[in-house]
C-alpha cells in the first residue's frame, strides 16, 4: 500500500482510508453492518497495510465508533501504528446542546469519542459541517485547546461552501491557533463540483483531500440500471444524496465509458473510478466504504490500476454542472 503525507504535514497516510460509516448497528441504517460482520474488514485494511480509518460520533450514534475501536485495539499492532480519524457535529441527542460545533458539545464530543474508541488521543479531529449557530472563533478555540490538551494531534473539515472554509483559515491564522489540515468532501467523476473553488483552495494552501463517496453512493460501480433500478439494499433504502432521480444520462454515459475501460483493464469498474481520484494531483486518499469484501480489494487494488493522461481526460468527458451536494 502507497502512502502519502496529509497535506502539508508530516503525517503519512495511506492512499486508501476505510470509511467505517457501513459498520455499527443496522437499527440507524438498513445496511449497516454489525460488529463480527464488521470487525474482518478492519482487519483486512490492516493488513492490506491501509492505516488510515474514518469514522463520526453520529455514525450509528457513536455504535460504530465503539466498533471501530475495539477493533483496531484487538488488531494493530499498536496505536501508533494507526492513524485515526473522526468527526463531530451532527445530533447525537435531543438534547439541544448534544450537537453542533459549541465549544460545549466539542469538549464532550472528544471526550466521548476517546471513550468508545477506547484511545487517548484522536489522530485526525474534524468538524463534520459547518455550524451556522456557532461564531466560528468560538469553535475554533475549542478545537485548539482540544489539540493543546493531547486529544487531537491533528484538525479537519468536512464538506462546505469554500468561502466558509476559507473564513475557517483565515480567522485561524488571525487568532494564531491551530489551522485546519484536512478537507473531507464529495468528489466523484459524475460529482466535481468542488473542482469550481474547493479544490483550488486546498491546492493553494496545502490542505489534504480526502473525499468521500468516490463511487457516487456506489453508483460507479453499477448499483443502478439505467432506469434508475436500485441493485443494492443501501441503493434501495439511501435517499440523503443522489438518488435516483438525481442521474442524468450524461452519468450514465460517464460510468459506461468506466465500464469500457475496466474491461479493456481487465479490473473492475470500481478499480476504474477510484484510480481516477488517485490521480488527481490534488487528492490525498479517498475514503472508501466496504459492505463486502470485494468492495474492499477493489479499493486496495485500484492503487495500482495505472492511467495514461489521455485515459484520464477521456474518464472526464461530458460532465455537466449540477446542484451543490452534500453539506446538509
């Protein structure tokens, strides 16, 4: 497995990340798995020689945080060996203060991530959108003394408009903090809005990418027909971002020219796809999720699915704008 520093950090990680949104309790999501169903594919990742492991305190409600954790506690050689990242911002109760970006809910955010992930410290600390009813000084300082205590070596983003990351970065530096390190947003080939401001941003200010859903919701991999059919019982049941109706034919003519190129390949076209972000010089790894096994040796194995320039721009064809997605 390929690896590659975070941004402009010294922190390797590897080209792969395992998104762990899949593993928890199929009580929050009808496609989620449970832990023994969960705790193989972590273990493959580890030795795959992935290190690098995304999860969220809403994910589950915290289930799969505790999964995430035991497991890797039970599997790595050692914490040190892993680099862990998670995320924090999205209701975790009815309580009106269990959510958000408050300088509250942080400091009990860590805190509880720490506990159910059973580490002392989280590699990667990211915000999982932008709160509009927080004063972003005030989140920020919170997000430094999380750093300045030894609960986070690292910060993070998830999506958001680019002004408002932007304005993060700016009022960081202005205040002399802890500055964000990380993006973690949508980005696919038949999602690329973010190459309008996000990306440039990033690539200016040596901020890692790392996007999430490479497959458009497994769309890239052909979890829908044409008529817009669900295959799979996550494609079935998934209505938050690009469902059915959201397609277009150009998509379609996009994930066939995957498909021609896999075959020609001979790999998948989940292969295809992913090795299309690897090589956009701006991504760092890609956060994949994996529900079956061949989910994940696709992942692992599109690090080394090489492609010629003319490939690339080929892959990149016909992709018409669309409708901002994924800060919800």
């Amino acid at each position: 497995m390929e690896t590659t520093r975070l941004g402009k950090t010294g922190l390797k990680v590897s080209r792969i990340c395992l998104g762990t949104m899949t593993y928890g309790s199929p009580n929050w999501r009808d496609w989620v798995l449970g832990e023994e169903e969960a705790r193989p594919f972590i273990k493959r990742a580890l030795e795959a020689g992935i290190n690098f492991f995304d999860s969220a305190d809403v994910y589950s409600v915290g289930r799969s945080e505790e999964i995430v954790g035991k497991a890797l506690k039970d599997f790595a050689p050692s914490r040190d060996r892993v680099v862990i990242a998670t995320k924090a911002c999205g209701v975790m109760s009815d309580d009106v203060n269990d959510r958000g970006l408050s300088r509250k809910h942080l400091m009990h955010a860590i805190d509880n991530s720490l506990r159910r992930m059973q580490t002392d410290y989280i590699d990667l600390y990211q915000i999982h959108r932008f709160d509009p009813t927080t004063p972003i000084e005030e989140t920020i300082e919170a997000l430094h003394d999380i750093v300045k205590a030894g609960k986070a070596r690292y910060i993070g983003a998830s999506s958001m408009y680019a002004w408002q990351f932007s304005k993060y970065l700016h009022t960081q530096e202005k205040m002399g903090v802890t500055k964000f390190v990380s993006m973690q947003d949508f980005y696919n080939l038949v999602y690329r809005e973010e190459e309008r401001e996000m990306l440039p941003l990033c690539r200016d200010q040596g901020i890692a990418v790392i996007p999430w859903s490479p497959l458009a919701r497994g769309f890239l991999a052909g979890n829908r027909s044409r008529d817009g059919e669900a295959q799979t019982t996550r494609a079935k049941s998934d209505a938050n971002i690009l469902t059915p109706n959201a397609f277009r034919e150009g998509d379609y003519d996009i994930r066939d020219r995957v498909d021609r190129l896999a075959n020609e390949k001979g790999v998948s076209s989940a292969q295809i796809a992913l090795a299309w972000l690897l090589h956009q010089p701006v991504v760092t790894a890609p956060i994949v999720g994996a529900s079956k096994m061949k989910h994940l040796d696709d992942a692992i194995a599109a690090v080394n699915v090489k492609l010629s320039d003319d490939e690339v721009k080929a892959l990149s064809k016909g992709y018409q704008t669309r409708r901002i997605m994924g800060h919800a």
